[in-house]
C-alpha cells in the first residue's frame, strides 16, 4: 500500500492510501517543445495515481495549479479530428432532438476549445456561449467560427457571473473537461447555478472502468486530475446540487460515459441507461479496492512487451515512426522510455504541433507527408483510439509493405492484408 503524502480526496477529504499506478517522472504531456527550446532543460514531475477508499474517485497526486496546465498556448486542437467532429455533430442533431433545443435557449459548452461543438448549434440558428480557459484556442473559436466565446475557468464564481448578467442555459456540454479540473466541487457546483431549472447537462469522459480492464494506462496524465465513475460522479453531483438522471456508453477515446445531469428538484424520469451502468461498475468491483489494486502490473507488463517489440524489430534494421502527438502519447513513450533510438520521428495533422518536438522524448513532428517520404517499416499509432481514421489516412503504407503497431491494451502489429 501507498499512501500519497498530505493527499487528501480533492472530492471528500479523505486521506488518499491505494495506489493505483505509478508512472514514475514525466513532463507535462502537452507541452510540446519548439526548435528553440528543444536543447534547453524541461522539469519532469511524479505521475501517481491513487483511488479514494470513500467516496471511489481515482485522481492524480496533486502538482500544479490548472494555470499552469491550460496555459495561453495550449496546443490542442479538437478540429483537427474527423471523427471527433462527426462526434460533435452528431451530439448537437440528438440533443437538440431530445430536449428540444430551439432558437429561444441558450447552450453552453465548457472547455470549448476552437469552437469545434458550438459551430453546429450556431449554424442551426441557436445562441451559443463558449467558455475556455486557454487563450490560443479560444481566439481561432472566435475568428474562424464566430462563436462567442469567455477566456475563464468555469467554476462557482463564473457561473455566478453570468447569472448576474441574466444568462441561464437550457443545454451545457462538458465533453472531456470533468477530468481535468481540480477542484471538481466547485466545477460541477458551476452547472448548478448556471442550469435553467429544467435544463440539462451533459458531461463526456473515459470511463475509468475501460482504463482498468483495458489497460488504458496512458490516459494517465497530468492534466487529467480524476479518472471518473458513475460511481464516483453520482456522488460528487449530487453533493453540489445536481442529479444524474441517465447515461449512455460511447465508444471515444477509448470507452466513455455521456452523463445526463439536471438540478435536483427537476422533474426528469431516469433513463434505462443508469441501472445499467450502476450494474456493470458493481460487477466490477468499482467499490472495492481489488480492481485499482490490480491494475499496476497490467501497465508494468505493458511497457516490458512494448520495449521487447520495439528493440527486436531495431535489432532487425527496420525503420519505425509514430502517428500522432497526442497528450496519451506522451505519457506512453515517457513511460516506457521510447525515445529517437526506436522511433524516428512522428507526424500529425495539427499545423500548430508540426515543427514542434514531443516533450521528454523531443521526437519531431512533422507533417502527414513526411510518411511518403521515409517509407518506414512500421507506424506506431499513439492515438489508439483513432485507429480506423488513422489506418485509412495512412493507407498509403501498404504501397511499400507497411505495418503498424497498436500500443494498447497490449502491442500489436496489424497486417497489411487486415486493412
């Protein structure tokens, strides 16, 4: 047994005493590194993992303030991703279904990034609020897609803010940023003031139960604060005022949960999809210490088939890239300690990383073409979770024999001929 020093439950308080993985010292996972930094020093900080014995929320030992995180440049761009736009597409035609969503409400997305969701309830006629706290991405929101947009964290204060300016939301989003804040009390207490009182929140994130039983370990970083439950959610919301009255399974990033919240005196029905969900966490022993327990050997076994693959096919002269730069990715090769000796170098399609340098390892980034160009045996895919995309934009590999490796749960090496 662990026990993080002077770590309490950013939730309950309670002292933090289980472990759940130790990926001993990384840098921060998107703080890419330019050409002029690239030779220069670069702190690496703990990267540890604990479970709550309360209240079951799993969260990062804690370093930094979320300033420090989401900085200015914040180089993630979410619409640089096909598919996480059809995602978003998609979620806009069903809430706006569902809960009739109309040109009288408003809707507001936490975390907004580049505009990426709100476009497409703004092209349906629907006013729209963003509120990011990164100032880059914030700025394309605005310039390129005409969305409103607030450069704040969102917390109590914020939402306090604009109730006072006479706004309430009928619809918030928080897809992928319930993970990401430190003091969750205070986010979801946001949602509560915010909400209309017959409003709806929904809020996205990996499921913790996927990370457990499929390795998921790189999902592991230090912008991630929680690694998240319903389990642990219904317990957090419900402490601040809100009421989880449905969720359903989507398959991004891995395995997630879209959470359905509202205030608690709504009137909301609850979905089929809560007993559900609350039967497969108890299946699993979400309440219990013996799955987080579990789950270190899992990732040290890992890293040990990773580095057994990756230095046979070197041993053979064969020339390996990667495919992306994302925040996963990072913690991935940190980890594992897969640095320019295995890997040449990776490419992704975000022009604001190309010409960047990964942090820790320092690999290159460079464009898609750079692939044609080198013609390398294999490519590791470090967004694993986009593997469909990535094999059909990197087809062209098959033209020289071409393989790619698939990292997680455990290395793979997908064939040509199973393309």
């Amino acid at each position: 047994m662990t026990i993080a020093a002077n770590q309490l439950c950013r939730h309950c308080a309670t002292p933090l005493k289980i472990s759940v993985a130790d990926l001993g010292c990384t840098p921060i996972s998107n703080n890419y590194l330019s050409a002029a930094h690239v030779d220069g020093p670069e702190p690496f900080y703990p990267l540890r993992t604990f479970v709550c014995g309360k209240c079951r929320l799993v969260q990062l030992q804690n370093f930094f303030r979320s300033d420090d995180l989401f900085r200015e440049d914040y180089a993630y761009f979410s619409s640089y991703s096909t598919s996480w736009l059809t995602h978003a597409d998609n979620y806009t035609a069903a809430m706006t279904k569902r809960f009739a969503i109309d040109r009288s409400h408003l809707v507001v997305e936490i975390a907004s990034n580049d505009g990426y969701l709100l476009q497409y309830f703004h092209k349906a006629g629907i006013p729209v609020l963003g509120i990011e706290p990164s100032a880059s991405v914030a700025k394309v929101a605005v310039a390129e897609r005409n969305i409103p947009t607030i450069v704040k964290f969102f917390g109590a204060e914020t939402a306090n803010e604009l109730v006072a300016e006479g706004k309430r939301a009928q619809l918030m989003a928080a897809n992928n940023v319930l993970a990401h804040v430190p003091d969750i009390n205070d986010f979801v207490r946001g949602f509560t003031i915010l909400l209309a009182d017959d409003g709806v929140a929904t809020f996205e994130f990996p499921h913790v139960a996927n990370m457990l039983q499929k390795n998921q370990f790189d999902t592991i970083y230090h912008e991630h604060f929680s690694y998240l439950s319903l389990l642990a959610c219904e317990r957090i919301f419900d402490s601040q005022g809100l009421r989880v009255f449905d969720v359903e399974q989507l398959t991004t990033h891995g395995g997630s949960l879209r959470l359905f919240a509202c205030r608690k005196e709504a009137t909301r029905e609850e979905g089929p999809g809560l007993a559900k969900i609350r039967k497969l966490e108890a299946d699993l022993g979400l309440d219990t210490d013996a799955p987080y327990q579990a789950f270190a050997e899992k990732v040290r076994e890992t890293k040990r088939a990773l580095l057994s693959l990756l230095i046979d096919l070197k041993r053979q002269g064969k020339i390996i890239a990667a495919y992306g730069a994302p925040a996963k990715g990072n913690t991935l090769l940190n980890y594992c300690g897969v640095g320019a000796d295995m890997i040449d170098f990776t490419v992704d399609m975000s022009p604001h990383k190309q010409g960047m340098f990964l942090p820790g390892t320092r690999l290159p980034i460079l464009a898609p073409k750079a692939i044609e160009d080198a013609k390398p045996d294999y490519l590791v895919i470090l967004p694993w979770n986009l593997e469909d995309e990535i094999v059909a934009q990197m087809a062209v590999i098959r033209e020289w024999g071409g393989k790619f490796i698939v990292p997680i749960p455990v290395p793979r090496i997908v064939q040509a001929e199973q393309l």
